[in-house]
C-alpha cells in the first residue's frame, strides 16, 4: 500500500517515542535521556536508551537502534505497512491513499474479507466437533497422534463432504458469496454455479504476522489428490509474503533463539507436538526473499529442512541464493538434511525431540553448504569453482560474511590471504558498496566527511540556515552524495534524527545512515556545529586540492582555466601554511 511521505514524516512528528516504548517498556529518566533493560536481548543492566530529542532509541548491547516505527516493527513483529497502521489508529489518523502510484487497495473489502475468513475459520473448528461425520477427521488426527492442544492452538478445522456446506451459511446474501469467491473460499463454474472449494479435507488456517486468517490449506484423508490444497492468491493472500505457523510461533516465544523452516502444515504441526515448537512452512514454493526475510526478523538463527534426496538439496541451493543478498550482520543460516524418504513429521515420531534438535544443531552453516556444493560441481576444476564462487560472494552485502567466504576460498585455494585473492581473480564487493563510509563498528571522529554525515543526522539542527554548499556538489567523494541530500534536507526545515531515519528507509543510504546514527562521533555538545563547519570547510577545500590538481595535469588551457589555476595556487598556498 503506497503511502504518501508527508504522511509518514507527520506520523513520526506526531509520535512521542519515550510515550511509545514506556506504554510497552517501564523506562526510567537517566539524565538526559531514558533506559531499560533492552526489549530486544536479555541482559541485567539496562544499556537500551531512548533519546526525547532526536526521537530515537538505540541499545549499546544488541544495537537494536531506530525511530519509533522501528520499534514498532522490532517489537510487535509487524511488517513496515502495518506499524504505520498502528501507529496511526493510536493517534486517531486516517491513513490517505497515494493517488497514481502502485495498485489500489480497496480496504473496505479487505477488512470484510479478514472477518468472512476469520468466520471460516470458526467454521471449519465447529464441524470438527460437531458434524455427523466428524469422526472420519477426529480418527485422522487420532492416527497422526495430535493432542486436541495442538489441534486448539492451530486451529484446525474439518471441512465436510459435500458441494455447499460453507456456501448454504451465505445462502441469501449474494453481496456476501461474491466477496467469499474472491477470497477464494467459493468457486463459481462456467455456468456460473457457486460451491465450496474445500471438501473432505483437514483445514489449516493461515494466519498473518498480526494473527489475522487470510488463507486455507486443506490436507485429504487419503490418498486422494492434490494431497494439499491451498487457497488461491486473492487481495488478502500473497502466499511468497507469508510462512505458515509464524504467527503461532511468535505467540509462543517472543524473541526466538531458532527458527526451522519446512515444507508442509503437518510437519509444522506434528513439530510442535514433539515440543518443536519454532517450526514455519513455506507454503509449497522455493523459500522466498520475502519469506526469509520474516525469518531473519523473528530469530537471528534461521535452519532450512529439507529432505536429503537430489530435489531437497536443489531447494535448498536455490534458498542460499536467495538469501545471500539479505544476509545481515548476526544473521545465521544454515541447512539441515534429513534421511532420503524422511519428512521431519516422519523423522520426529521415529527418533523423538532429543535426537531431531540434535541434528537441528548440527546443520550445515551456509558457508559450510555454499563450498560444499561448489567444489562437488567443480569436480576439481579450480578455475569453475572461483568463478562460481566469487559471482556469489559478490552478491553479500554483510561485510564480516563477505570476508569469511573469501577466506575460505583463499584457503581452498592455497592462497594466503583473501587480499591475495582479490588481487589476483578480481572482486567487485557489494558490502563496501552498501556501506561506502566504512561505519561499522567505529568510534572517535573518523573522516571528516563521516564526521559531518554523523553529525547533522544525530543534530539536524547543525544544517539550519546553512548557505549553499557549491564546492561539494562537484568534489568526487564515496558517500558525499549522501551530506548534500542531509543539508538540502536540514537546510530549510526543522527535523529529527527520527524523521531524517524514515527520509532514508526505502534509499541505498538507509543501513549508513542507522549506523552513523549511534555512531560515538565524540564531540562535545558545546562544539557540534563548530566542528560541523570545520568538517565543510574541509571538504570545500578538498574540492579546491581536486581542481588544483585537474588543471595542474592539463596540457593546455583556456583561458578562463589559467585565471582559475593562478587564484588556486594562492589558495593553496595559504591552505598549506
């Protein structure tokens, strides 16, 4: 749902984020700020603050750090859309539609939908205990030996046999059927007859981050096909976006150590029966970006399950390409492989709880996997295996992942180092790409041109009424580009750090900017904006040494370029004294 900026930046004007985190996390006032134990990670001392002037929060444990949609998102576990949404309706706004741009959602039927699904849903859960023929459903999940808590927990249902037993409840409501065919739960043939599109099938309710029913898998009792049938794509349902069980899953642990992606509801179900209870599915499709990316949100530690046969190993080579571009620092993936012919329900019920986590912690660390399958398909071809090897590893953005593959390759190859390596096949890196000011993990001023950037988004103010800066707009610089959008921004408006974050969300800049955010730049509060200027006049003169040199190396001038060369070599002159 395309939302419009303005909206978004008054949104986090708007929201008090000392207000926000204290009506979930008791802060208490520590000088000029507040702290708390941190939200996010366990810990005995509080090292989580939360800044009211720049409407930030940021823990020196974890380094969870952001705006108050940040929070939002990190601790309810919603995606982006939905904690503005929530945002939002505590402040009493009415989200407004951006008009031409992206589809548009009518979500008026969207919210009816939810409630016609959420009444499927009771549905389904009624006939299982109540329909003549529940026995047939009862004596099937008897035989897959789940427990009625389990059953209860994730709701599943039994849709009966028959052509309109979920049909004749919307009977006399023609308004109402057409939203059910629309949401997929009705079928309407070439005649235009309506029925039921579940029949004689166990019922798993699809639920999404905020616990609401938008989709069905229905499993047959026998050998009948398809063995599952799942709902359609409908305005509710997009199933690449959305992992069967992780609602479930984060009702029950809140911040996840683990979590094991599989490939069917049973599995995840009979799982958690076992006590394997942080299991999700992926819905019957190749693990997706959008997927892994729920996963990686919800535990830091995500294992991908599959069956150990050609078809499992393939699955899961496509999920590490996948996820090589997504990878973040502290993310962990790794690939468990069961025995051929064994699902993970068959393999808990025969081994039991102890012996499946004890091959869940023995999974294949992804870089493990990754020169695994390389060196297998290289078949001792060196030159296959480094090309293959370095057109992934480029794809890492995750800098300290990027270094460890190269590391490993270096070593495979009997190189020295991975500096050997680069110097010698070439390596064009996407992590300094993604980070091109080098912030990870430093402290004191750095460059001055980091100094600058870290300055004006932690103290927006420092760019009020700032003059043009002409001089950077042509001075060739990694991450400049960057300090003249903060100034344009700054320049003329009152900001926060909190609302200069939001700016930079959907932009290339944005993981530099949360760093550099945090970033202990070490200047007193009595000197930002002398050091700022000081850091400005610095690049200016950069720019200058840049042109010096431009036109020192040219072989002839014009002559407005030799006026320009003889007042920079008195600049210079007087720039070196």
């Amino acid at each position: 749902m395309p939302i419009p900026r303005d909206f978004i930046n008054e949104l986090v004007a708007r929201t008090d984020i000392v207000e926000l985190v204290n009506s979930k996390v008791p802060l208490k006032k520590a000088g000029k700020n507040y702290s708390a134990c941190c939200p996010f990670h366990s810990e005995k001392t509080p090292s989580f603050t939360v800044s009211q002037d720049k409407q930030f929060y940021h823990c020196f444990g974890c380094g969870a750090h952001g705006n108050a949609i940040d929070f939002v998102m990190e601790y309810d576990r919603l995606e982006f859309v939905d904690a503005i949404e929530d945002l939002a309706g505590q402040l009493g706004l009415e989200i407004p539609k951006e008009q031409g741009r992206g589809p548009k959602v009518d979500h008026a039927l969207s919210k009816d939908l939810y409630q016609l699904m959420e009444e499927a849903c009771n549905f389904y859960q009624a006939q299982l205990r109540q329909h003549s023929d529940k026995e047939k459903a009862q004596n099937y999940l008897e035989y897959r030996g789940l427990s009625s808590d389990v059953v209860e927990r994730f709701n599943i249902g039994f849709a009966p046999d028959g052509w309109d037993n979920l049909l004749s409840r919307y009977r006399d409501n023609q308004g109402l059927q057409e939203k059910l065919l629309t949401a997929g739960m009705l079928i309407a043939n070439d005649n235009g007859k309506r029925y039921d599109r579940f029949r004689d099938r166990l019922m798993f309710p699809i639920r999404d981050r905020r616990g609401r029913v938008i989709g069905f898998g229905g499993r047959v009792f026998g050998e009948g096909t398809p063995k599952y049938l799942n709902s359609p794509e409908t305005p509710i349902f997009h199933k690449g976006n959305e992992l069967y069980g992780l609602y479930e899953l984060k009702l029950k642990h809140r911040n996840p150590h683990r979590a094991l992606i599989v490939e069917g509801y049973m599995d995840v179900v009979a799982l958690a029966q076992y006590g394997v209870d942080y299991a999700v599915a992926s819905l019957g499709t190749s693990t997706t970006a959008e997927q892994l990316q729920l996963l990686q949100r919800s535990a830091r530690e995500v294992v991908c399950c599959y069956d150990g046969d050609r078809a499992g190993k393939e699955a899961a080579w496509r999920a590490l390409e996948t996820a090589l571009p997504l990878l973040k620092p502290g993310d962990k993936l790794k690939f468990m492989f069961l025995e051929q012919g064994e699902d993970p329900d068959s393999t808990v019920r025969n081994i039991g709880k102890e012996a499946f986590e004890q091959h869940i912690d023995q999974a294949k660390p992804l870089e493990t996997f990754l020169f695994e399958k390389l060196t297998e398909e290289a078949d001792g071809d060196k030159s296959t295996l480094v090309k293959q090897a370095i057109a992934l590893i480029e794809k890492v953005k995750d800098e300290i992942l990027q270094n460890l593959l190269l590391e490993n390759l270096a070593h495979k190859l009997g190189l020295n180092s991975s500096d050997e390596l680069k110097k010698k096949f070439g390596f064009n890196s996407q992590a300094a790409k993604a980070n091109p000011l080098g912030a990870k993990g430093l402290k004191g001023r750095g460059t001055p041109l980091r100094l600058a950037i870290s300055l004006i988004i932690q103290h927006p103010d420092v760019g009020n009424n700032l003059p043009a800066q002409p001089a950077l707009q042509h001075l060739s610089m990694p991450g400049l580009d960057l300090l003249i959008q903060l100034l344009d921004l700054t320049r003329n408006t009152q900001m926060t750090s909190a609302q200069l974050l939001e700016h930079f969300r959907q932009q290339p800049q944005f993981e530099t900017v949360k760093k550099l955010s945090t970033w202990e730049h070490q200047v007193a509060t009595d000197k930002l904006k002398h050091e700022f200027k000081k850091s400005l006049v610095w690049l200016s003169n950069q720019y200058l040494e840049q042109r010096y040199q431009e036109l020192s190396l040219k072989q002839s001038h014009t002559k407005e370029e030799r006026i320009q060369l003889q007042k920079l070599i008195s600049i210079m002159k007087g720039i070196n004294k």
